[in-house]
C-alpha cells in the first residue's frame, strides 16, 4: 500500500513517535496506522487512538513486546501532545472474558485516578473493568478530537460505547440523552472523588442487590434478575 500524502504536522508525529518506538520504522508505523484507521489519516482518527488500539496497530509491525513507557510516550506524540502526560497511567493486564460478571465504566478525568471531569470538557475516560473483587484499568481514551467533530457530545459517546456505565462530575440533558441512546447509564458525582473509592461503591452494589439493568449488564440470568428486583421492592 503506498503511503498517503500528510500534512507536515501529522508526519511530525508519526516520526516523533516512531523515534520512542523500539525497532520501529516511521514508514512502518505510517502503513500500519492507515492499515488500523483507514484513509486518510486526520487529526481525528490520531485523538481518538487509545493504548490498546496502539498496541493492537504495533503488533502488526513486530512492535508486541514494547514497555508501558515508550508507549504513553508515543501515544503523546500521536494525540499532539508533544511530550508526556505524566498523569496517564499505565494499564493492569486484561484479556476479553477474564472477568465475566464484570461491567466495564468510564470515568471522566483530568488525570490522576480521580473522578474530576465534566462530560463535555475532559480530556480523558478512563476505562475500567469492574466486579465484585476486582477493578482493572484496561484503557484510556483521549477526548482531543471532539472539539473538530460534527457533533461533539456523539463523538464522545461513541468513543465509550462499550461502556455500561459512565461517572462524571456534570453532564448537560443532551448530551446525557446521546449517552442514554449509546446505552450507556450515566451517574453524577457533582463532588468528584477518588476513582478507586467510587468504583469501590459501584462494587458494594454489584455484590449487594444491583438494579436489573445493573445485573443485566453483569451478565446475570433473568431469573436472578427477577429475584433482584423482588428483593429490592420488599
């Protein structure tokens, strides 16, 4: 496949990338993100890469064993950040099915592990993998390209619309009617928090008795989710 033309500034950051990618060619990196994102390459489609999404790009050019580090570096680079975001976390491990009653939460963030951030303004969802024992951070998303999208409030929900549940600070009618649609069950925590202590409740409620559209998502029969209910209304 022949390398598309780019603007100067997105060939910048694929080199730029590159440069902190072991044993990665910028020619290498370039096929493989339009091979992941198709043409052309936008400024969008950039913003809207997530560490796994990258991962996934890199082990088609042999890049499968490449630290935490290197990769939030290039990631960086990639969302037009130029430098490293100190407050991007690194990933716990997770594959598909490791936890099957679990249900997977966005959190709305400035960074940091904490819960901070206002629907239509942060910069990042963190993604979270949650049951009754376990939290997991599996990914996090830069919200960088919504300011140049059609429609901002969709393009930030179709950003988490493999999410069960989402936490923010505050969020508008509008956009919450856009998260509803994607179903996604929006919760407001006005004063914020540590994004360990609020997941941590959201666990005290899975192992209690969550409301059906909770025990749904957790992937709970509907004859649990009768008794859920029943209980519930005694």
């Amino acid at each position: 496949m022949a390398a598309q033309a780019l603007s100067r500034e997105l060939a910048l950051r694929i080199g730029l990338a590159a440069k902190v990618l072991p044993d990665i060619e910028a020619r290498d990196l370039l096929l493989a993100l339009v091979d992941q994102l198709g043409t052309p390459l936008t400024d969008k489609k950039l913003s809207a890469l997530t560490i796994v999404k990258l991962k996934d790009t890199l082990s088609e050019c042999g890049g499968n064993s490449i630290n935490n580090d290197a990769l939030k570096l290039a990631l960086s680079y990639l969302w037009g950040d130029g430098v490293k975001d100190p407050s991007i976390p690194d990933l716990d491990s997770y594959q598909e099915g490791d936890m099957p009653e679990s249900i997977r939460v966005a959190l709305a963030t400035q960074g940091d592990h904490q819960l901070n951030g206002h629907f239509g303004s942060c910069p990042y969802f963190y993604i979270y993998q949650v049951d009754i024992a376990e939290i997991r951070l599996v990914d996090v998303r830069s919200t960088a390209g919504s300011n140049e999208a059609e429609d901002k409030n969709a393009f930030r929900a179709d950003l988490i619309n493999d999410c069960n549940v989402m936490y923010v600070q505050s969020i508008g009618g509008p956009a919450a009617a856009k998260v509803v649609r994607a179903n996604i069950h929006p919760i407001k925590v006005p004063n914020g928090g540590d994004a360990e202590e609020v997941l941590t409740k959201l666990q005290q409620t899975l192992a209690g008795t969550p409301p059906p559209w909770l025990a749904k998502a957790m992937g709970v029969s509907a004859e649990e989710r009768v008794r859920f209910q029943q209980e519930a209304e005694a």
